[in-house]
C-alpha cells in the first residue's frame, strides 16, 4: 500500500483519542494572561479536531474547581474527564486536605456513569522540576490520598511524572500499585501521561501494569525518540496535553512531521495564524490542538518503523488500549470508521 493509499484511509478512517487534553484552559476561549486577544474558537477547534479523526477526548482535572469545569465541559460535549489535583497544586490540598479530600470523593462519586462521566482520578503524582510550587513532601502527601480514591473506586489513574522517577515508583509500589497496576487493592492501572522519561522508566511502568502516553513533549529529543520507540504497543497511548506540548521545529520529531503527506497534514497539522491576527475557523500559533494528535502519533510511528502501509494499524493499537483501560465500549458502537470490527486482540508485532 502506498503513502497516498494509507494517508485517504487515514482521513476516513483513522480514530483517536486524546486522553490528555485541558480544554479547561482560557485560550481555547480567547483569553491569554487574562487578555482577550480573540474570539471564543471553542467549536472551531473541537470541529478540526472531528475531521482528524478525533472521536473523543478525556479533559485533565488539575484541581478540585477544575474537575468540576472539566466535567461540566465533557457532560456538554458527551467527552470523559479526570478528577483530581496535580502535584504542582498540592498546596491547596495540604490547606486542608480532609476536606479537600472529602470533597474529590464526593465529587468522583457523584459522576460514575453516563455521558460526561469520570473515567480517572488525576492528574495526580510528582513533579520534582516545580518544586517552588509545592514541596516534595506536600506533593507526596497529595499523591497518596489520590491512590486511595483509585482505590476506593477503581478507577484508572491518570499520572504525571517529572524529575521524581524513583520517589514515583515507590510510592505506588508502597501503595500496593507494583504489580497488575495494583488489582490486589482495588486499582485498575493507569498511564503515566506526558511521557519524558527513559526507556528503562518506560520499562518500569509497563512492569507495573501500567500504561504510557506521548505526546510534543515526548518527542523533544532524540533521547526521547530511543524512548518511546522502546515502550510496548500494547501499552503506548496518544495524548496532546493541549494547549501545551506543541511540537516545533527545534524539536527531533521535526524531522518525521516533515514526511507526513499533504492530506494528513492539513488534517493534523493546518495552517495557523498568530492569535493578533486571528481569523475564524483557523488554528492559533502556539497553541497545541487535540487534532495534532494525528501528527503525535505519526512521529512515534515513523520513528518505529517507517513503513507508512501499517499507520493505521499503529493508531488503532492505540484506540485499542485507551478503549479498554478506561471502559470506553461505548465508542466501538459510536464510531462507524472502516476499522470499528478490528479484533481487540490483536497487537502489532
């Protein structure tokens, strides 16, 4: 199958989604720094991010007040989202962290089932490169109470870590998370989101049970391209994490996103311009979209195996184990793309 075959499969067929993305964020809205800079672009972008095969999404909660905005966000647009709060924030757990912890529980109770429903408890975990917003100390604190809602629910954890690998590891594993994605106390793995570890982090966390998602900022080095061509396909997933982690033409993904064919570009990758000089129906510079997860996921392909006759293959292994982490059967119904009957299970070798 040639380049141009698979790129037309790839405008009707292919399906993503994008298990990171802060839609929360006031620049899908207009609003950068407090500053209106243009027009709410909010059904623009989520129309874009249609027409690149984008069949839903799964909104971060990097709070207590933002997993509310985001699951009233995912209820709107019939999408999914997280609960919790991200290490960064732990200090308005630690303020007073029964009650802010009461309050997460409830809230995750309260949204179990149906259309917007919760299907994570995060973003939660450590990053020890932000340190300055709260201490390694706060942040363990917060991590742990956040294990015991996965816990108590069984949910999925949706996880970030950065400079804090080992503390990571163990925490989970203390936790009862080392094995099985901790089955044995009432877990249900998770993925460890925005990847920028090393092979062998990878290769924990797999071990673990658990999942891993890439996105921009996965993709940065060449280190982290060695990286994510060692994580197993039937573990990888494909995020944005949007409006961050854009890919740009410092970064070592460069040189895969320049090989992508015409029609997938424009679908992935379209035109943008400069949020001054916005106009409708156009992307702004410099601010990631959930459609770029095509060209996220065409990075990471290229780079494993080049061969562009099994893309569509690749992305569906990633549909695949986003599908079954998160309990998303509902979606195979939903979606009537060419690749709806794929065998579950089946992993590419």
């Amino acid at each position: 199958m040639s380049a141009t075959t698979t790129s037309v499969k790839a405008a009707v067929g292919l399906r993503f989604i994008d298990i990171g993305v802060n839609l929360t964020d006031p620049v899908f809205r207009g609003r950068y720094r407090g500053r209106r800079k243009h027009d709410d672009d909010f059904a623009h972008m989520l129309g874009r991010s249609k027409r690149a095969g984008v069949m839903s999404m799964i909104i971060t909660g990097g709070s207590l007040s933002e997993s509310k905005v985001a699951l009233n966000l995912a209820k709107e647009h019939n999408l999914y989202a997280t609960v919790g709060c991200h290490p960064t924030r732990s200090t308005e757990f630690d303020k007073d962290p029964a009650r802010y912890f009461r309050a997460l529980d409830e809230l995750v109770g309260a949204n179990l089932s149906g259309p917007g429903r919760a299907v994570a408890i995060g973003e939660c975990g450590l990053d020890y490169d932000r340190t300055h917003f709260a201490s390694a100390a706060i942040q363990q604190k917060a991590f742990r109470s956040q294990l015991a809602l996965a816990k108590k629910y069984h949910l999925p954890l949706f996880l970030h870590s950065r400079a804090a690998h080992s503390d990571f590891v163990r925490i989970l594993r203390e936790e009862g998370f080392g094995g099985d994605g901790g089955q044995a106390v009432g877990g249900r793995g998770g993925v460890v989101h925005s990847f920028t570890g090393s092979a062998e982090d990878a290769a924990d966390y797999v071990k673990m049970g658990f999942h891993v998602s890439i996105n921009g900022c996965s993709l940065k080095t060449e280190e982290n391209l060695v990286a994510v061509k060692s994580i197993d396909l039937r573990r990888i997933m494909f995020e944005t994490d949007a409006p961050w982690c854009s890919m740009t033409s410092t970064h070592a993904s460069r040189k895969h996103v320049d090989s992508l064919p015409a029609d997938l570009r424009e679908l992935f990758l379209p035109p943008a311009v400069r949020a001054e000089a916005f106009v409708p129906g156009r992307p702004v510079k410099g601010r990631n979209e959930p459609s770029v997860i095509g060209a996220v996921a065409w990075v990471a392909y290229k780079d494993r195996e080049g061969d562009p006759s099994r893309f569509d293959e690749f992305v569906e292994q990633g549909w695949r184990n986003t599908i079954e982490l998160f309990g998303l059967r509902e979606l195979v119904s939903r979606c009537t793309s060419a690749t709806a009957d794929a065998d579950t299970s089946r992993v590419i070798q």
